[in-house]
C-alpha cells in the first residue's frame, strides 16, 4: 500500500469510513439536507478544516454545552439541523454568535470538569505513531480558533509566535491530509451528485 491510501485509511479509521458501515454516495442524485452548493458541504468534506473547527467548537462547549462556531451562511445552514433537533433563538450570523458567546460569558466555567475533559483532549490517542504529531498540531489549531478570552479560560494561551508556527505546520498537514483523501466522504457524496 502506498504512502497516500497508508494516510488515507487512517483517516477512515478516525470518520468511521474505513467500517464501511455507511454508503454516502447512495442514492444517487440525492443531495441529502444540503447540496453541494452549500458552504456546509465544503467545510465538513474538508478533513483538516472541519477536524480543526470541530475542535474549537468541542473546547467552547466545554466552557457550556450550549456553545456554538462557524461562519455565516455555515451558520445558517448548520441552524436548520439545529432547529430541527429543538434549539430555539440559534444564531445564524457571525455576528449573531459573537453577541451569543459574549451574553454566555458569564455563565462560562472552567473547573475541575472542564480541565479533565482538556486533558482528555490532549492525550486522546492516535490511530498511529505517525499520526500523533499531525493530532497534536490539529489539537493546537483548534485552540488556536478560539477567541482570546476562551483560551484564558481554558488555560491554553496561544502566543503570536506559537500561532504563526501552528498556522504553518497546519497548511502542510491539510495539503498532506488533501491530497491522501481521494475516496473521503465528500467525494462520495459528490460522485451520487454526479459532479
């Protein structure tokens, strides 16, 4: 096996693709909830985007369980499931969310609970050996996401420094990771789309 299909089935093994116990590029023309027109599509069929956002979202939540993070019409889209599954007032706008973790702030803790859940992140264990740095450099870009006062909080501050070398450690893994991912799911589901 090769250098890519090697990386690649470790990132099935970490989304459950490598159990194929779902066909996502059935059935065909059916675009699901979304379409592949839609911002949602692109940021969840980006591995190293929505690992590192879906980091960041899981360190706010563990701040409140209510915490939300996105981008506008991500927001907007992501409201729709949201709604569905009972939220009311969700926000659908960046700013919208920027007003909603500023109103939260003072019902933010970080405590025992919070800590043990940090650390969980932090030594959480990695499919290989060789897929423990590119965790702990995803680990640190979704710290890095948060906003200032949120890495404060979670006593996780990421310097300037520290921020520009994660930025650039980052943009290798996601080209690595982009170019080992030839049958992920958002290719799967593109391909019942046709396109």
């Amino acid at each position: 096996m090769n250098l890519r299909n090697r990386i690649q089935q470790q990132v099935f093994r970490l989304n459950g693709l490598a159990l194929n116990e779902f066909d996502i590029s059935q059935p065909l023309g059916d675009p699901g909830l979304f379409g592949p027109d839609h911002v949602i599509w692109r940021v969840h069929g980006d591995f190293p985007s929505m690992l590192c956002g879906g980091i960041s979202a899981l360190m706010l939540q563990m701040l409140h369980p209510a915490a939300l993070a996105e981008q506008d019409r991500y927001y907007d889209e992501a409201a729709l499931i949201a709604e569905a599954l009972g939220a009311e007032k969700v926000p659908k706008t960046v700013q919208a969310v920027e007003d909603y973790l500023q109103a939260m702030r003072p019902e933010l803790i970080c405590d025992e609970r919070t800590l043990e859940v940090m650390q969980l992140l932090i030594n959480a264990p990695a499919p290989s050996w060789q897929a423990k740095p590119a965790m702990r450099v995803m680990l640190k870009a979704g710290m890095g996401l948060l906003p200032d006062w949120a890495q404060q909080q979670i006593q996780q501050p990421i310097s300037p420094l520290t921020q520009w070398r994660v930025d650039k450690e980052i943009a290798v893994i996601a080209g690595l990771l982009r170019w080992s991912i030839q049958r992920g799911a958002y290719s799967r589901a593109m391909q019942r789309m046709g396109r």
